[in-house]
C-alpha cells in the first residue's frame, strides 16, 4: 500500500477521533445535573485561560454553558462545574465582532465566554454570587 495513502488514513483517523471527543463527550451532563432545574443554557464559544492569559482549551467550537441555582456546568473537551462562590470578577468586554464575558477565578485562571445573550449570564452571576456573599 502507498505510504501516502496511510498517512492520509491514519491523520483521519485520528481526526474523526478527536471530532467524536469534542463533539460527542461534551454533550452529556455530569450526575450533577441529573433531577434539578436548570435555570439557563446556552451553546457558545468559550475559552479557559490560566495566569497570565495562556490558552489552555476552547476557541470557535461551540461549548454548552448551563446554569443551576449553585453552580454552573462549562463544556469544552470535558465538563467542568463551578461553583458561584469560585468566581472572584467579571467583566464585559465588547469588540467590533463580538461581546464577551471574562469570568476571572480565585485560583488565577479566567473563562472567556462569548454568548448570544449577555445579559442574562452577567445577571444569573452577579445574583448568585451576591447570594453566597
């Protein structure tokens, strides 16, 4: 077989890989989230960034962001869910193209969300973090 033609299966087969990990993986809900109410979701661009602004996931793909009454639940590569009480600031930002919503953590990491809908996010975390202060 023509060593071009296996490099071309492999390379897909490792796309066609990655695209289930993404795609597939993240629309699942952690345990969680399993028998409460949610009180917002949406699908969105997000990005996590750790210290100084290094990029660590997300981008363009569009990630589900729920919305419960204690935590939150961020679905990029995997599901991860944060607590109201973790987040220290958040701030707007709006470019020419988009709005954002930076999500800074205690920890030094931020969450970079670039929704539909950015009013209803910053007010379910400003109310929900007044809530635990």
């Amino acid at each position: 077989m023509d060593e071009n033609l296996l490099a071309l299966i492999y390379l897909t087969a490792i796309g066609v890989f990655f695209f289930l990990v993404i795609f597939v993986t993240r629309m699942g809900k952690l345990p969680e989230e399993a028998g409460i109410e949610m009180l917002y979701e949406e699908h969105c661009s997000a990005t996590w960034k750790f210290l100084k602004g290094v990029l660590l996931a997300g981008g363009v793909v569009p990630s589900r962001v729920s919305f419960y009454e204690e935590f939150f639940v961020v679905s990029l590569i995997k599901q991860t869910k944060i607590d109201y009480k973790e987040v220290s600031t958040m701030a707007y930002k709006s470019d020419w193209f988009s709005k954002s919503i930076i999500i800074n953590f205690d920890n030094g990491s931020s969450l970079v969300l670039k929704p539909k809908n950015v009013k209803i996010i910053q007010s379910i975390i400003k109310d929900r973090r007044k809530r635990e202060e």
